[in-house]
C-alpha cells in the first residue's frame, strides 16, 4: 500500500544522475527562447508569466518539447514534462506524439528552404532523446516504447549519409539504455532475494532469550559507528528509487479516486522496500529492548538507542532516526516505566522535540533545512549527506498533488503545480547520489539487516515479562493474549 495521510509521528505501515541543474524554476534560459512556429505549433496555448511557463494544452505542451531548427527546450522542462506527463498518458503514448510531430517538423523542412538544415535539426532530436533515456531508462523497458524509438531514429538517420554523425550518436544512445536496463533488473532481482528479517514469535509464553544469546551491543557498542552503518544502508536503499518512482503516488492515487486500476504498479517495489525498511528498524529497537531480562541492561540499551538516532541527527540522516524514535515509542517499549525512570532522557527529549508532529513537522522541517544548506555548500561528502524522513517526503508530494488540480478551468494543464513537484523530487534524487563517506562493517551490517525481530505479540510478552500489568487495561491484554497463545499451542 501507499503511504495515506497521517497527522501524527510515522510508525508507518508498509508504504512504499537528474539532468536537472541546480535549480528547477522554469525560467526561459537565455538562447533557449521560447518554442518557434512549426506545423501546429500551439504557441498560443502555452502561458508564460515572468518567463516562468504556468499552463498549457497538453497538446501544446508536447510540442513544446519538440526542437526546432532554432530551438531547443529547456533541460529543465525536458525533465519536468518527461516526469509529470506520465500522469496524463504512458510514456509510450508521448514518444508515439513526439514521433509524429517530428514527422511533421522533417517533412517541412525537405519541402522548404531550410533543406539543409535537416541534419542540424535531427541532431537535436537525437539528443532530446538521449536526455530521455539518460533520464528515465525504465520509461523504454516497455516493448511499444522501444519500438516507438527506434522508429524516430530510423526516420532522423535518413539524412545522415555522409559521415554517419547521427548514426553513431544513436548507436551509442542504445546501447547505454540496454546496459543501464540491464543493471536495473539484475539490482531489482538481487533486491527481491533479500528478505525481511525472519519475524520470531517467541515461545507461547517465554520471549526472553537465554541471556548469553548476542544482542546488539555485542556487535556494536559505538553509536557513532551504528549511525554510520545505518547511513550506509539508508543510501544504498534509497539510491534504487527513481523519479518516476515517486510519480507513481500520483498515478495511484488518481486511480484509486477514479476507481480503475494502473498495470504499472508492480514497478512500485523499490518504493515498498524502502518503506520495509523503516518499518524493520523500528521494530528491531523494539525487540533488542524488550527482550532484555535485566533491567539495568534495558536501561543501558535505550540510552545506547537514544545515542545512535542523536549520531544519525548530527549525521543528516533523519529516516533512521525517525525509525529508532518510532521504535522506542510502540507500547511494548514506552509502557516499561520502570526502565524509563533509570534512564536519562534529557537527550532523548531534544529529539523528540526534533520530531514533534505538531505544525506539519514545524521542528523537522527546520533542521532538514538546515541539513540541505549545510549539503549545498559541502566540501566533503560527509556535509553532502541529507536523508529526509521517507514518509514524510512522500505525505509531502501526496498533499502537493491532492491541493492543486492538475487542469485548469480553462482546461490548461496546471504546469506551475507540475514545478513545484519536480524540484522537490529533483532536490530528493541529489541527495540520493550522494557517495557514503563511511567505511563499510559487513558484520555490523549482517547483524542489523538478518537480526530475527520479534512480532507484536511476543513484544508484549516479553515486555510483560519485564514489568508486569500496572493497570486493569493492561492486565485485561495480558490475559487475552495468554488465553489467545495457550490456545493456540
């Protein structure tokens, strides 16, 4: 499932190089223009303010990027259009359109004037297509896009007889698709052999494991270098995640409130593993918590937990702190009183107030703020690094779409609202390449990522184990549950 809108801290249920340069504004660059006449060219439906183009016919969007002879996109729109039409048609259906504008613009020019600058203008669209397939190389594993390609590079490679410029380029352009689809299925199929942790149920009624079984800090006693490895797995995880990954929300989301259903969902798996991951973490705190019998330990292991997420913090690396904090407040954990009062919370209160959900995540949102200057004007990779709280990224794209229409009442697209959400994907996808600067421990890494986590039930055992019922609600669960395990063994 997607991720639907929640007012409160993200203990979630399972949800699920951009050519873009710095900025995402949708200025007219200088020398680019704004797109020529042309065969149907559309230029009165497109509405620029301030040189910011804000709406158009979908129609006259489309053509719009089309080259020209004297014109090129651009690379923003190219990027943006490419992202969003998505919502409107398949991409196979906009490749279809761009071919046969092409068409038209090719038999134009063989029967005019400007005759010789048939090849001029067949380099330009060999290199709006090379940004496409550099840019969304999934769009092309579709058989009737691939075959829509190599139709437009058949019609563009007529003219180029002499040296063969055009023919090469193409050639290349191909073969880089073939080999970064070829890299992209064998991550997806290494990805799905890579199961959640193992989910143990514990005895019927004994969770707790023998004490000399190794928990946590046994493998890692330094929050600074768990915070790394956790970095470490947060940017592998989210580097497989695309753009038009993220457009997949809006695409779900319109088909659920059309009531029809979208045959690409299945291309949602990297969003979904993402979401598992969170979801693992925060019940693997839990478990390393509650399965602790003495209780000088579990206080030990909560300051430790506090530790780590104030280290993923200072780090930029929100998703995993989010994920410790949301683990150390299921009610299996936050009901153990007596541990609590052992603890010294004061660090963990900072990060709580951190993650405060009150106005919209007002707190979070200041400190990934001040990670994102902090990245922009990084030296090191170590400053570059910024991993926002994935859901809430999402909520954010989901509510962006939900409050702006994507058609205006004079039937325009309403391609302002399209800018906004490209350049905040844009921003998501920069912090995504960013190179971990940590040196990799496979045996802390084994341990976080294969570690079995205990399911909700043996995490109330064992935290009732830990500290009995205090109250006559608890003391009512405790007894349903033993009557529920006892009959079932």
């Amino acid at each position: 499932m997607f991720l639907e809108p929640q007012e409160t801290m993200p203990q979630t249920s399972v949800v699920f190089s951009s050519i873009l340069g710095p900025s995402c504004s949708g200025q007219v660059q200088p020398g680019m223009g704004e797109r020529g006449g042309g065969a149907g060219s559309g230029s009165g439906d497109l509405i620029f303010q301030d040189g910011r183009l804000i709406s158009g016919s979908l129609e006259a969007l489309m053509e719009h990027l089309v080259p020209t002879v004297d014109y090129y996109p651009d690379r923003t729109y190219i990027f943006t259009f490419l992202l969003s039409s998505r919502v409107f048609m398949p991409p196979h259906d906009l490749l279809a359109r761009v071919g046969q504008i092409c068409l038209e613009q090719r038999q134009q020019l063989e029967a005019g004037p400007e005759k010789a600058k048939l090849k001029s203008f067949s380099a330009k669209i060999v290199q709006l297509l090379k940004e496409w397939t550099e840019a969304f190389p999934y769009d092309f594993q579709d058989e009737k896009a691939m075959a829509e390609l190599k139709a437009i590079a058949h019609r563009v490679t007529q003219c180029d007889e002499e040296n063969g410029t055009v023919k090469k380029a193409i050639t290349q352009m191909i073969q880089s698709l073939l080999l970064s689809l070829a890299t992209r299925s064998q991550l997806q199929e290494l990805r799905e052999k890579l199961r959640p942790p193992a989910v143990e149920k514990g005895p019927v009624l004994k969770a707790k494991p023998p004490a000399a079984q190794k928990d946590i800090l046994g493998v890692c006693c330094d929050p600074l270098v768990l915070a790394q490895q956790l970095t470490h797995i947060e940017l592998e995880r989210v580097s497989s995640i695309h753009p038009e990954d993220l457009m997949q929300i809006i695409s779900h989301m319109d088909s659920l409130d059309n009531h029809r259903c979208r045959g690409d969902m299945n291309k949602t798996y990297s969003l979904e593993a993402y979401d598992n991951w969170f979801n693992c973490l925060s019940m693997l705190v839990a478990t390393e918590v509650c399965r602790v019998v003495k209780k000088k330990h579990r206080t030990r292991m909560l300051e430790f937990f506090i530790d780590v997420a104030r280290e993923c913090f200072n780090i930029g690396n929100f998703n995993s702190m989010m994920a410790i904090i949301s683990g150390m407040n299921l009610s299996p954990v936050a009901r153990l009183k007596k541990t609590w009062s052992k603890v010294k919370t004061a660090k963990f209160d900072v990060l709580e107030h951190h993650m405060d959900p009150s106005s919209n995540f007002c707190n979070y949102r200041t400190a990934l703020q001040g990670a994102t200057q902090r990245s922009q004007m990084a030296n090191s990779s170590r400053e570059k690094i910024v991993i926002p709280v994935f859901n809430l990224f999402v909520k954010d794209i989901y509510f962006l779409h939900k409050i702006h229409t994507n058609h205006l009442p004079n039937g325009h697209i309403n391609f302002k609202k399209f800018w906004e959400i490209s350049r905040q994907i844009h921003e998501f996808m920069t912090w995504t390449q960013v190179e971990c600067p940590f040196e990799k421990d496979k045996k802390i890494q084994s341990y976080l990522l294969t570690a079995p986590i205990y399911s909700e039930e043996a995490l109330f055992i064992a935290s009732f184990e830990s500290e009995g019922p205090e109250n006559h609600m608890e003391k009512d669960s405790w007894k349903a549950l033993r009557t529920t395990l006892l009959n079932r063994a």
